[in-house]
C-alpha cells in the first residue's frame, strides 16, 4: 500500500489563484492576510499607548471578511486597548494592501 496525499497541499490551504495572471501565480488568502493583518493592528496600538482613534484603510473583500469574521477580534483590541478601531473599505487597495494609521 502506498501512501497518496489526497488533501490539498500548504500552498493551496493558505493561497489562491492570482487574479492578475490568471493563474500562473499564487497569492495568500485573504484569511491568511487578514491574520496577518491583526497582530500588526495589536503592534500598532501597543506602540501608540494613548487612547487614540486608528483608522485602516484595506481592499473590499479583507473589510467583507474582518467585519464578518473577526468582527469580535476588533472589539477585543477596541476594548483591552481602549481605543476606536475605524475600518476603511478602499476600492483603489490590492488584495494584499492596506494602511494604518493614527
């Protein structure tokens, strides 16, 4: 008996087919960017330590998934860090895009 992957491999699990070449490349999800977004927010509000408002900007489709998703994962941040996390849907934004900012 041999042993025959049958489930997708680490590059399909956290990537898709690039948008821009129709294909021939891969890109990260937008799960897997929208967790590496949120310990960049957490670093952000660490650093600024006073009760400032933050406002980031990002591609539609991570502001779809954030707010229905992670929507408690902002609240948290919002609340341990008392701040006002403001999120920006920006058509002009890649997929992989976004700003922070105070």
């Amino acid at each position: 008996m041999t042993r025959k992957r049958v489930g997708k491999t680490l590059l399909q699990e956290l990537g898709i087919m690039c948008p821009t070449c129709n294909g021939l490349g891969s890109i990260k999800s937008i799960r897997t960017l929208c967790y590496e977004l949120l310990p960049k927010i957490k670093q952000e509000l660490k650093t600024k330590r006073a009760h400032a408002s933050i406002l980031v900007s990002l591609n539609p489709d991570m502001f779809e998934y954030i707010t229905e998703h992670e929507y408690n994962s902002i609240l948290k941040l919002e609340k341990k860090y008392r701040c006002k996390l403001t999120l920006v849907s920006d058509e002009n934004f890649k997929i992989d895009q976004y700003r922070i900012s105070v």
